[in-house]
C-alpha cells in the first residue's frame, strides 16, 4: 500500500513562500530543481517500501485514495482496469461512458481550420 500527499505546506528551511525580490531566475531554477529531486526521491523510496524494485512495479492496488475524511480506497477499486478492447468497441467502462457521451471532434476541427496546432 502506497499514499502519496499531493500538497505541501511550508516548513521552515524547507521551502515555503519565498518574498519575490529574492526570488531570481537562478534562485527559481535551484527550488524548481531541489522539488523535484525530492519528489523522485521520496517515489522511489515508497517504491522501495513496497517491496518493489522498479516504478513499473506498481499496479492500481498498490495506490490508496483518501475519498473522505474517514474513507481510503484502493484505486483499483476506484478506477477499475478497462477490459482489453473496449475503447475499440461502443462498450466503455461505467466510469468512463459519460466522457464518451460528452467527447466530440468539433473543436479540433475548428482549430485546424483556423491555423492553431
């Protein structure tokens, strides 16, 4: 079982809101370096937790989800694995139907035709 907290709070000496005229491009470059660095590091030492060797190790059921304030689910049980070919067929999984119902060409078509990649 794996958590992962997506925020960050300031820490005093570890980051935090840093006043903007102290915050040069060089300065930007060494946090932005320094954060993910981090992150990287803590992924691999959940990995390592786990018992696994490599992030390709990790399945749905390794990863839990906070859904409510009392409340974690796996997210297999979440985001349950498509059955193979059903995207190919007019079958998609119950989580997915209403973005099928909602998806439309349309506004690729009209960016092409006004020039935007």
């Amino acid at each position: 079982m794996i958590g992962i907290k997506m925020s960050q709070g300031a820490k005093p000496g570890h980051g935090g809101i840093l006043p903007a005229g102290k915050n040069t491009p060089f300065i930007a470059k060494v946090r932005v370096s320094n954060y993910h660095g981090e992150t990287v590091k803590s992924v691999a030492e959940l990995i390592a937790a786990a018992g696994l060797f490599t992030s390709q190790d990790l399945r749905l059921w390794h990863i839990n989800r906070r859904i409510s304030m009392t409340k974690v689910a796996r997210f297999d049980d979440i985001h349950p694995y498509p059955e193979t070919g059903c995207l190919l067929r007019d079958n998609p999984p119950p989580s997915m139907k209403r973005f099928f119902e909602e998806a439309t060409a349309d506004p690729f078509a009209a960016s092409c035709q006004l020039g935007m990649p």
